[in-house]
C-alpha cells in the first residue's frame, strides 16, 4: 500500500498534486451536511501507480457532516471497473457497489492508523480523502473474478473449451461395481 497522504504540514509531492481535488476544505463550511462529489477514472490509479484494472468509471458521491467538534464523512461508490477474469483472462466490467464511514476528530497530531478514525492536528483547514477512496474501491473489488458469462455459461472460450475438455468424466453410480461390505459405512458419511 502507498503511504497515506497527509494535508497540512507536509509538502505537496507530484503525486498529490495531481489529487489536489480531493481535499476537503471544512474550515470555510457552515455546520451542517456537505456534498462533494467525484468521477474516478483510470487516470486516479494512474496516480497510484497501480496498474491491476484495465479501466475504470466509478461516481463517488461524498457527505461531510460539520458538528462543533468533529466531522462525520459517508463515501458511497457506484460504477464498474473492468478487470481481467482469473479463469479465462477474458476482460469484464465488474459492477461496484461500496461505501465507506469515517470520523474525523482533533487532536495533537495527523494519524490515520484506525480504518474508520481520522484524526488531524488542530489548525488544520482541510484534509484528503483520495487515499480512503483508492483503498475503497480497490478492496469493493471481488479476490476472485469470474466473468459473469462463465457462471451463465454464456461467454465463448477457448480457455472454458480446454478446461471442459480435460474435466474429468464422472460416472453413472449404475456402472460402478462396489464392494457390498463397504456401503454401510458410506451410509455413515452421507447420514448427517
């Protein structure tokens, strides 16, 4: 995982720069909720350098809530990322569907170590969030990614024809001889 990214006291790296969007000014906010609102596209992982989606359009919608001595932030994603199917290799759009709920407070230094707890120095007047959306929508992502046509049995392969073809054959309990002694204690197994 990349470092996080850290608003305020650090200088702005290249890489950050080109997340400068993604800061959230509330020192100029009113208490209250406040929406900000964000298309993700191939060039935001860019920026990460990570390279595992072949493309990406997702709609980030994010809720600020002010109160007096901490913040409230509700990130919802929604779109597709095209991933590479781990059984065919055959690229599909993968439907994303996630949120994220954090908690900003004050406090003495920035530290970002708890999942749902962001705590920034007193004084700050903004904070970004690119890093907590990358971490989002990289995790919304299934471990493993089956091309929909495989579950459906819809989706033409060269590589789905192979794997058919060296399945192995399964036999008809008709044909196969067992031993009489031996089907008890199958019974056994096939009885809980």
């Amino acid at each position: 995982m990349h470092p996080p990214l850290k608003a305020g006291t650090q200088t702005l790296s290249v890489e950050m720069m080109k997340l400068k969007e993604f800061f959230i000014p509330f020192s100029g906010l009113k208490l209250g909720k406040h929406k900000f609102v964000y298309e993700i596209d191939d060039a935001f992982f860019e920026s990460f350098d990570y390279q595992e989606f072949n493309g990406v359009s997702v709609h980030i919608s994010a809720v600020l809530e002010k109160m007096s001595t901490m913040m409230e932030l509700q990130i919802e994603a929604e779109g597709t990322i095209n991933v590479d199917c781990d059984l065919t290799g055959e690229p599909f759009d993968q439907p994303i569907d996630s949120s994220l709920k954090l908690v900003v407070k004050f406090g003495e230094e920035y530290n970002d170590e708890d999942d749902e707890i962001l705590i920034i120095p007193h004084g700050e007047h903004q904070f970004n969030i690119a890093q907590y959306i990358y971490e989002m929508l990289v995790l919304a992502v299934p471990q493993k990614r089956v091309h929909p046509g495989v579950e459906d049995g819809t989706l033409q392969s060269d590589i789905l024809d192979k794997l058919e073809e060296l399945q192995p054959k399964e036999h008809t309990k008709s044909s196969e001889k067992t031993d009489p002694r031996w089907d008890d204690l199958k019974k056994l197994l096939t009885d809980k």
